[in-house]
C-alpha cells in the first residue's frame, strides 16, 4: 500500500516537474520573436529529456543587477537553411572594413576632416595618354591634421572635364591605414579635373552600424483598419514586440516576406485597408550629430596638395579598359557604356515608338522606378494614361498606345514602402507581379528595390532580392527572351536627417548586394550608381530630368540594340563582355 502511494506521489511530482518545464519554456520563449507554437513541443520535450528530474541540482541564482533579456526588435529569419548559408557568404563578401569606436571622451578633433585631408596625382615620366590610368593617392587626416592610423571612410572620386561634357568615376580602395588610392581609366583627349569626397567618416558610419543593430525599427509604418463604421489605425513593420500586443501576421504566403501589425482592439486582423508611413526617430547624442555635418565631415571635398588637373594626350590605337573598371564614362554629356550594349541617343519620339513597337514595358519598384514612368508618358506624346483613380505616389499606372501596340505599366514594391497611403489591394511584392508576367521578346521588365531598406538589418534586403531573384529565373526559363532590368542605387544629398535613415553609406552596401545576388543571372545591370556619381549635376536621391534621360537611353538600347536615332551620329567603339550575361 505504501509503495503505491509512493508510486502515485511520484507520478504526480514527475508531471508537476513536466508541466513546470512546459510552462517555463512558453514563457520565456514568448518573448521572443522567433517563438512558434507548433515548434515548443520539441524543445520542451528536449528539456524534459537531458534532466533526469530525480537527480537534484543546485538552484540557479539571478544576480539582481543582471538586465532584463531585451527583445530582438528585428530577429529576421532565412527562409531555409541552404537561403541563410548563401547569404552569409554574400554578405561576408562584401563586409565593410571595422570601424573603431567613438573617442571617449568624445573629441571631433580627432575625427576625419576633410579640410585636414589631401590628394596626390601620383606623377607619371611621359605625361598621360588615352589608354593609361591615373592613380590619385589620398591621405585621411583628423581636425589637428594628424594622419589617420585606420580605414573605414567613405570616399569617392571622379574625373572631370566640363567643358567636354565628360566624368568618368574612380575605382577606389581603402588601404585600412588611413590612406587610399583612386584609380580612373583615360579616356578623352584634353585636361581632367580630380576631385575627391569625403562621404561619411569611419565614426558616423561606427554610429549608422549602431543604428542598425539597436533601432532598426526607427522608421514607423501604420495601417488603417475598417469594418463598417467601426474604423481603427495601428502600428506595423517588418519586426514587433509580441509582449506590447497581439500580432496580425501578414507574412506573403508566396514569397515568405515578412511583415506585421499590432491587432486592433476592436477589429480583426482582416479588416486592414491600407498601408502608410508614420515617421521616424533619431536617436543619437549631440556629439554624434557632430560627425553629420554637411560640407565638414558629411559630402565634403577633399583639396589637393599640388595639382589637381594633367593632361591627357592623344595616343594611336582605341583605349582599353578592362575589369575591374568603371562601367561608363560620360563624353558630350552622353553616357558611353564600357561594357555591352553600346548605348545608343534616343532623342525622337519616333525612335522610341518604333523601338517599343508591340511591347509592354513593366516598371515595379520604388520612386527612383517611377521616374521612368513620368518620363516615358513625356517622350512619348501618343501614350495616353489610365491612372485617374491611383495615388500619386504608388500607383499602380497605365499608359497605352494603341496604335502602336505599347503598354507601360508602373507598380511600387511591398512593405517596408515610406510613402503616404497605398491600398492594401493594390500592395504587391515584386516576386508575386513577376510570376503575373507571362514574358516573351515583347516583354521589358525594369526593377528597382533599394530605397526603402536602408533602415533595417542587411538580411531583410538579402531575403527580398533573393525572392525577386527567384521569380526572375522562373521567368526567364519560361521565357528566355524576356528583357529584364535591374537599376543600381544612386547616391544623395546627405543631411543630418537623410544620413541617419538613408545614408549613402546604406545605400552603397545594398548596391553592392544587389550586384553580388544578380551576378550570374540573365539580367542587364542598369549602372545608375555610376551614371549619377559622374555626372556634372549633384546627387539627389531623384537624380535630374538629364540624368534620367541617360539611363533611358540605356533601357531601349538594351532592349532594341539595332535601333538608333538618325538624327545622332553613332560612335563605334570596342565593346567588352558585359558583368551580367
């Protein structure tokens, strides 16, 4: 009798422990956002396995100064093992070198300045001839003018001459040391102009890494909700804390992107209609917006010690330019592609009706996309527009010719997207709009997905390009004909504001993503980083009409290679096998 009660006070002891384990596991797993229901049983189950409950151990300690475990505000997840394992080595391949941590006590003296920094034209016997290159070397130094022992900054370069209407960028490389080298090719008869920028020092890019990993959700996002006359608003991006409010999941079902909203309280999750920016944050010291200062330390020039102008003689025979190297150079303030398709002029309207004869031209993506859209619907006065009942800002747009068979569409990406509203029923990721396209020789498809990332962990970009990358092989094997478009990220007017939350910095580690992920697909790169940055006009995250008119030119003559305006002389030259077959 005694042994049974024994046996009874054990079983209950053994599922009290089991059920202590289970409950203790569900609370502290909810506070994380990787935590799912249909997983627990399995850890649980681990735990009850690898403690035998009737060993006794020690009881474990909190120290009472020891900080509350704090929410991962942005614990993204691969969408599998295979997806994680390649982005890992993708985003390794592109890593930006350290940077060192803010001076304590903090001194912007001993800073990057670009007023303190010098280049050098590295001097050459026999002068400069079309077909060399010009190496530039650069010394970054702090407010005393002392030289910077460490890498880490972020400088560009380009060659100008603005009278020929020519600039061609610099491929330059950091030494981690404090110094750097710009190398340009030559590729015009007469003088060039250096010039050299300070973009963002190594310390506000050890701020913007900061940013990243502890506010990736300092950009806020909301939906409307409505169900009859009952209407309500809430929060919404790609991560929430599950601990503030229930969660309405919005996860794509196609794509897996993720993205979420905090329930209403007095409506269901499929009541949302809408999707809208709300703001942003910026948290940040006083110091460190010292290391944001326009013209100082933020896209600032960087001044010679001696020259800063040769002379390039002519020289027999065509220039070459090899790989690495710029993809283009502007001559005649046309933009002259380096590697294959040779970009043709097409300044008659006539030329781009006959060029997009028959076809339908898709633009999917944000603003900088858009821009094609406005432009086209100017260029082509037959063009006439259905988009009287779209936002102005999301679209989604039609043009139509129909006389000559031509239909051009534009349709911003899904979340995160910063602009005012858009139509929950008219939010679409670019993956599910490519797997609507049925594709063929008449089929132009431009994509362009950059802008709106700049906020959050490089993986959330990584699994969206990746998903777009996906639709764009399945389209391309079921239509091998298809002419599809990347366009590259551009650089901006920097401000303290526009550096924290789009950064020129984020925008270039994006740009060099986006390259890596497409580099053996069969898509044509639209090199808009290059065509903005050596251009005579200053950056702007819309870059000008002109500029725009160049990168034109460059999708028909992608997409209509034997066509050529009559009215402007085409120059032939050596072609070279383009980065993207």
């Amino acid at each position: 009798m005694k042994c049974t009660e024994g046996k009874k006070k054990l079983t209950i002891y053994l599922l009290v422990l089991y059920a202590s384990v289970i409950t203790t596991f569900i609370l502290t797993n909810t506070q994380s956002f990787d935590f799912r229901l249909h997983h627990w049983y399995k850890t649980a189950f681990a735990l009850t396995t690898t403690t035998s409950p009737l060993k006794t151990t020690k009881p474990t300690t909190t120290s009472t100064t020891q900080s509350k475990p704090k929410f991962q505000r942005c614990s993204y997840k691969y969408l599998s093992p295979a997806n994680e394992e390649q982005g890992r080595k993708l985003l390794d391949s592109i890593t930006w070198p350290d940077t060192l941590p803010l001076p304590k006590p903090f001194s912007l003296t001993l800073t990057t300045s670009a007023s303190k920094s010098t280049f050098t034209i590295v001097p050459q016997r026999d002068g400069w001839h079309m077909g060399d290159r010009l190496t530039v070397w650069i010394q970054m130094k702090d407010f005393y003018g002392n030289p910077k022992r460490s890498g880490g900054d972020f400088v560009i370069a380009k060659l100008q001459n603005l009278q020929l209407g020519a600039g061609v960028v610099g491929q330059v490389q950091d030494h981690l040391n404090g110094t750097f080298t710009a190398v340009f090719p030559l590729l015009w008869n007469g003088t060039a102009n250096v010039k050299v920028m300070l973009v963002q020092t190594s310390e506000s890019i050890t701020v913007l890494k900061h940013l990243t990993e502890e506010e990736p959700d300092r950009f806020t996002f909301g939906s409307d909700f409505k169900s009859g006359s009952v209407e309500d608003t809430s929060l919404c991006n790609v991560c929430l804390d599950p601990n503030k409010a229930p969660l309405c999941n919005y996860t794509d079902l196609h794509t897996g992107e993720q993205w979420f909203c905090y329930k209403p309280k007095t409506l269901g999750c499929d009541t949302r209609i809408s999707h809208f920016r709300i703001g942003s944050t910026q948290k940040i010291s006083k110091d460190e917006e010292a290391l944001f200062q326009k013209g100082i330390n933020l896209n600032a020039p960087i001044m010679a010690k001696g020259e800063d102008t040769i002379m390039i003689l002519p020289k027999a025979g065509k220039p070459y330019v090899g790989s690495p190297g710029p993809s283009g150079y502007y001559f005649n303030n046309q933009w002259r592609s380096l590697r294959a398709p040779a970009v043709r002029q097409f300044n008659n309207p006539s030329v781009i009706t006959a060029c997009l004869r028959g076809k339908q031209l898709h633009l999917l993506g944000d603003s900088t996309i858009r821009q094609y859209y406005v432009h086209m619907k100017t260029a082509l006065p037959n063009l006439k527009t259905f988009d009287k009942h779209s936002s102005d800002q999301s679209g989604p747009f039609l043009a139509v010719d129909y006389i000559n068979d031509i239909v051009v569409t534009y349709r911003c990406h899904g979340p995160p997207i910063r602009f005012s509203k858009v139509a929950v029923s008219q939010l679409r990721y670019v993956a599910n709009e490519l797997d609507g396209v049925t594709g063929g020789p008449n089929t132009v498809v431009v994509i362009g997905v950059w802008s709106h990332f700049s906020t959050f962990p490089m993986e959330v970009y990584y699994q969206r390009i990746m998903t777009i990358r996906k639709a764009v092989l399945r389209l391309l094997n079921r239509a091998p004909d298809t002419k599809i478009i990347i366009r590259s990220a551009n650089m901006k007017d920097l401000t303290l504001s526009e550096s924290l939350l789009n950064s020129d910095w984020y925008s270039l580690k994006r740009d060099k993503l986006l390259r890596a992920v497409f580099k053996d697909t069969r898509v044509f790169l639209l090199d808009a980083w290059e065509m903005a940055q050596a251009h005579y006009l200053p950056h702007d995250l819309h870059p000008q009409p002109k500029i725009i008119k160049q990168m034109i030119d460059g999708i028909l003559s992608y997409t209509c290679p034997g066509i050529r305006d009559i009215h402007t002389p085409f120059i032939h030259r050596r072609t070279h096998k383009h980065t993207f077959p």
